[in-house]
C-alpha cells in the first residue's frame, strides 16, 4: 500500500469510527443560512451582483455527515446538488439527515451521493458551478493533487469555496496532538483509544496551562462531543497553512483568488492604523506580503475561507449613476429579524437601518415580480445613490444590471 493510500484510509477509519460533523439530525429543514452555501449569496459576494441563473451544478467536495449539503440543497432550488466523500459510514449519515429534513423531497433538480476520495472528482461527468469544500483538503495525503483535481471540474466563471487550517491559530492545538501520539505509543491509530488519552491529559493539566486555557475558550464547547475532540486532536492526517503557502496551493490549482470570505479580518488598518507612518509603508507592500503581515500581528487566524474561480467572472461596477440607477433592486435573502428596522445580516452582524433605508428595502423586498429600476424606487423615496451603493456593499440588497450594461 502506498504512503497516500495509507492516509487515505486511516483518514476514512477515523471518519467511519466518528462521523464528522456530529450536528444531530432533524425533521426539518436546516436553521437559520450560510451565505457561502448559496449561489446567489456566494457570486453576490464576489461579483457585487446577483447571478443572471440559478440552475446551476454545485459538487459537496468531502461532504462528511452532509451538514453543508443538506444547506446546499435548502438555499439552492434550482441546482442540480453531487455529494461525494471517502466514507462510507459518513455518507449514510449524510443521505439520512437529507432524507429527515425533507431537503430532498422538496428539490427539484437531482440529488447524487457519492463514495469516492476527492482526488477522483475528475471522474465524476460535467462541470461544477460552484464547488464546496470545506475542511477537506488539509487532510489529504496531496493537497495539491486534490485542489487541481477540483479546478478541472469548475465551470468557466464558477466559483470554488475552500476552507482550510491555518497553522498560527491552530498552534496548541498542533502541541497537544503531538502529545496525545505520544503518550499513545503503538496504540495510535486507535482513536478510541486516542480520544480517551487526549481528555485524560486535558483534565490532568494545571489550570494555567496554555493548552488547557486555550481548550476551554475556544474548543470545549463543541469538543464534549467525541467526534469533535477526534477531529480536532487525533486526525491521521493535517496540513496547516500560513499565507505564503496558502498560496502556493492557490497557484497551484491554476485558479484565480477572488478574496477572502471574511474581509474584516485582512484589513491592516485595525492592527496599526494608530500610527499613519506604519500605514503608509504599508502601502509598498503587496497583498500577499499585507496578508501575511496582518496574520503575523494576530495569530488568532484558525482557518483560512476564501473562494477561487476560472475566469472569466464578471465583476460589477456601481460607481456609474446611470448603470447604478437602471439596475434591478432586491432585498438579500440573508436577513433575520426581518421586516424591522433592526435585524442580523448574511454574517449574523446587527444592522440597525433609517427610515429611509428601511422604506427602500422593503419596496425590494416586493420588487422580484415587479422589477422595477433603483431610479423608479427612488422616484418617491428621499435615499440618495450613495445610500443605495452602500446597501450593496452591505450586501442588504442585490443587483441584477440592466441588461445592454452587462455582459454576462
């Protein structure tokens, strides 16, 4: 047996003796939304406008227990869904928490479940529109091999959301592992056996030690579930990440980054932006060498998310009054709390909205039939265009271009 072979199924032992993720199963559809599992949240993120179709090809790449895919299929109707994964008993669980929560039943394009190792993707037929992959790649024996075997399934224009570690968040984390094999001699690859050593040691540790303390603020709440606290501690196989070899997998797909999922975290200004001479050195350096700098001065970072695409991907440009004034508003789907003035957006954030705003809001709430134009809501109405342009990039509504501005 081979080295990658070798790895391959200590990884699908491990997942077949803990299926990841451990979320229960429900008789209803999933709560709440994930913007990153919807086609339209997902390309009005990257593209500044809303996806000219919906019935699209998405591939769950290393599905686990199907939690993400049961979201796949809830936030995307119109999509033809493929699930694959490299263990069994994972996917069995993954088919049945589809099944109860009426996913399924309710779709209307096909639904696929597949066992196989995400290397082989290629072999599955067709184009992907959007490819899922999260927390996979970083567990294969050739991450390399994996990524590139997913570029080649996706779609001219599509996108491919990827989740993996990043290795100065994940420090203790690494530390404890180490010590958890140790301690388990010959009897590694036992993760029974691994998970009973790893809460031993946890709960043996002085109360001031940094991997205790950092266990309990971070991890413990989900970790009291064994799949978890084996997922975490005695995985056979992990690659973490910085930002430079980040992008040596990134170059190495031959994929185009399209940017981070969560932007906040990669803006140098909230680490040094007291100083203005520090700033504007900042400015010399390339994005690469920012990114790395910000992850350097907050090594807080646990996983990279960001997505990656086959140009071409059409980007919209809303600095134009006249292309801004002849688009097609509608309200973004990713809201709780909804209609009120006070309400989470897609990352779960508070928003607090004006008058104004809200008035607008809602007549776009009522605006997919009606496809009425920003300039004919406005008519009415006292929001400026740059109130307008900043509800986009809150991401509170989504445009559609008028048709002779878009080349889509």
């Amino acid at each position: 047996m081979s080295d990658s072979q070798a790895i391959n199924t200590a990884v699908a032992k491990l997942y077949n003796t803990y299926p990841f993720p451990p979320d229960p199963l429900s008789d209803d559809v999933p709560p709440g939304y994930n913007w990153r599992w919807s086609w339209i949240g997902a390309y009005n993120f990257c593209t500044g406008q809303k996806p000219s179709r919906q019935n699209i090809r998405i591939l769950d790449a290393g599905c686990g227990t199907g939690s993400a895919t049961d979201y796949l299929i809830h936030l995307n109707p119109d999509a033809e869904i493929v699930a694959i994964d490299l263990s069994e008993k994972a996917l069995e669980v993954a088919r049945e928490r589809c099944r109860r929560s009426g996913v399924i039943a309710n779709h209307k394009k096909p639904v696929e479940f597949h066992n196989l190792k995400l290397e082989d993707a290629t072999q599955l037929p067709g184009e992907f529109d959007l490819i899922n992959c999260v927390g996979v790649l970083h567990h294969l024996p050739d991450p390399v091999k994996g990524i590139q075997a997913l570029a080649k399934k996706l779609a001219p224009g599509g996108l491919l959301h990827i989740f993996v570690y990043a290795e100065l968040g994940r420090w203790e984390i690494r530390l404890m592992q180490k010590a958890i094999a140790l301690l388990q001699g010959d009897k590694q690859g036992d993760y029974r056996d691994g998970v009973k050593v790893g809460r031993q040691i946890f709960d043996s540790l002085p109360e001031d030690n940094r991997l205790l303390k950092q266990e309990k603020e971070r991890w413990s709440f989900e970790n009291h579930r064994d799949e978890s606290f084996a997922d975490m501690y005695v995985h056979p196989q992990e690659i973490d990440y910085n930002i430079d070899t980040l992008f040596e997998l990134i170059d190495a797909s031959g994929l185009e980054f399209v940017g981070f999922s969560n932007p906040d975290y990669w803006q140098l200004e909230r680490l040094i932006g007291k100083s203005p001479e520090l700033m504007e050195r900042a400015k010399q350096l390339s994005d690469r060498a920012l990114y790395r700098s910000i992850e350097l001065l907050d090594p807080t970072l646990t996983h990279y998310e960001f997505f990656l695409t086959r140009p071409p991907l059409p980007k919209a440009n809303w600095s134009d009054d006249r292309v801004l004034l002849r688009a097609i508003p509608e309200r973004h789907s990713c809201m709780q709390g909804w209609p009120s003035r006070s309400f989470f957006d897609y990352e779960y954030r508070m928003v607090n909205l004006s008058e104004a705003e809200f008035e607008f809001i809602s007549a776009c709430d009522k605006n997919i039939e009606n496809q009425r134009t920003v300039e004919e809501i406005l008519a009415d109405r006292s929001l400026d265009l740059e109130e307008v342009r900043s509800l986009q990039q809150r991401q509170l509504i989504l445009l559609t271009p008028a048709k002779s501005s878009t080349k889509e």
